[in-house]
C-alpha cells in the first residue's frame, strides 16, 4: 500500500506491517466518519421541526443502523486479531537467536541517550551505579571488570549494523524516557528499574536514505517521546546505519581503541 498517509519514511522490516495496519485504520475511520455525518444529516433533515413539530418518542424504525454496528465491530474485530495482535505477538514472543543479532543496551536519562556496545570480547562489562560520572562515565562503567575494558559507549549516538536483527535493551536511570526512532517504527517507554527488550531489522543504511530523500543531511533520529522534563525538546539523538561490514569494521575499531586507552590509564 503506498505511503498515502504521507508518514515518514520506512526504514525497518516490520515497518510495512506497522504502516498496513495503520493505513486500514485510518480507511475504516474514513468510512465511519463519512458514514455516521451522512446519517446525522439526514436525521437532521428527516425529523426537522416543520415536518415534525410535535416530538416523535419511537424515532426511526429501522434495523440498518443495527446492522451498521455490526459491521464496524465485525472490521474493528478483523484490524485487532487479523492484524494488530499476530503483529504485536511477533515482537513480544519471536526475539531472535541472540547469536544472530546485535545486542545494544540504551539508557535514558535527563537530557541524553547513553549507548553501551560488548567489545570484541562480546561481553558486557559490569556497571556500578557509585561509578557513575555525568561527564566520564555516565553508565558508570566498571573498568577494573575485564570484561569491561574493550566495550564501547557512545552518548546520543546508535549505530547499527543493515539487515542483521538488533536486539535493544532499553533502562532509564531516572524518570520514564520513550525511546522512539520513527523511521524504524519503533516506540518503547524506558522504564526507571526495567530492563525492556525491544528488537527490529535496519534495512536501509543512513547513505541510502540521504539517496531515497535527496538529502545529503538526512538523519535518523532518536527522540524522547514521554515528557520527561525541562530539557525534553533537547533529548535528543542520531542513529547511523551501516552496511554490515562496515558496523563490523567500525566496532572492530572503537572496541581496540576503547581496550588500549584502558591499558594506558592502568599503567599509569
């Protein structure tokens, strides 16, 4: 179905499946709404006041608008367990193998996103909360943790791998955060306490969508969604899609600089 709605771009695999369901909304509001205004008029007319001037308690005798009912609750019943519920079942219960994917944390916070990546080791160092620096180490990652010294974290900045799964686990150090990347049609509350997973499929890299949109300054962007506060219109972030070899490459480089600069600061 084509983007007649005028919505934003279409930047992930499910993103189709998001846009079909909200498209057959909007076609069903449409009718109702042409509908139901078509039948106010004519009650307006059919019972006016110089045809009826004394009121009428039975009204209109007729079954249709019955049957009308119906059939909205017929096609309302048809969007939720036809559309919407297989497609929200698959995101909540068919996460990928965890080999398969990218795994990410996000942490939310008054006023940024902080991103955690394993280094080449593939394993997440340990976090501290009595380690947390909003300037140095804003995760408050332990570096004296092995595990910790080759992993990467970027601030207000996602990159991400083209057609690999990624798998987002979403935190929030302080008040609740929502973590939304509209082209990727992908919404979710950080919650104070939670970890929540959430997962999708970048399959347009950020120089094809400067391409597609004829704008070499196109970004995606990560917003906050929840009113989180006096700076919420400044939380503000930017995802970066990379064909995959190239993420790799990238991780690759930022998890051998993370280790080294590490190294340098124990002996020191």
């Amino acid at each position: 179905m084509d983007n007649w709605l005028g919505l934003p771009q279409v930047a992930s695999q499910h993103g189709p499946d998001i846009d079909k369901v909200t498209s057959w909304v909007h076609i069903l509001m449409f009718i109702m709404f042409v509908g139901w205004s078509a039948f106010f008029l004519y009650m307006l007319v059919r019972f006016r006041k110089k045809r009826h001037p004394v009121a009428d308690y039975a009204g209109l005798r007729t079954h249709a608008t019955r049957w009308v009912e119906w059939g909205v609750v017929v096609a309302e019943l048809a969007l939720l367990f036809g559309y919407s519920v297989p497609l929200w079942s698959q995101r909540v219960d068919n996460f990928p193998p965890e080999e398969q994917a990218l795994e990410v944390h996000v942490t939310g916070e008054q006023f940024a996103w902080n991103v955690h990546y394993a280094g080449n080791d593939g394993i997440f160092g340990r976090s501290k909360p009595e380690l947390i620096d909003v300037q140095t180490n804003p995760l408050g990652l332990d570096h004296t943790d092995p595990a910790a010294k080759d992993d990467v974290t970027t601030v207000n900045q996602l990159h991400l791998p083209q057609n690999r799964p990624v798998i987002v686990r979403l935190r929030s150090k302080d008040v609740i955060h929502s973590f939304m990347l509209n082209e990727f049609r992908v919404k979710q509350d950080a919650i104070p306490g939670l970890s929540i997973p959430l997962w999708f499929v970048p399959t347009v890299t950020t120089t094809e969508i400067r391409e597609r949109t004829g704008n070499p300054q196109y970004d995606y962007e990560i917003a906050c969604a929840q009113l989180c506060g006096i700076g919420h219109s400044k939380m503000r972030g930017f995802v970066t899609v990379h064909p995959a070899a190239e993420f790799d490459t990238w991780l690759r480089d930022e998890s051998t600089k993370a280790a080294s600069a590490g190294s340098d600061e124990f002996w020191e």
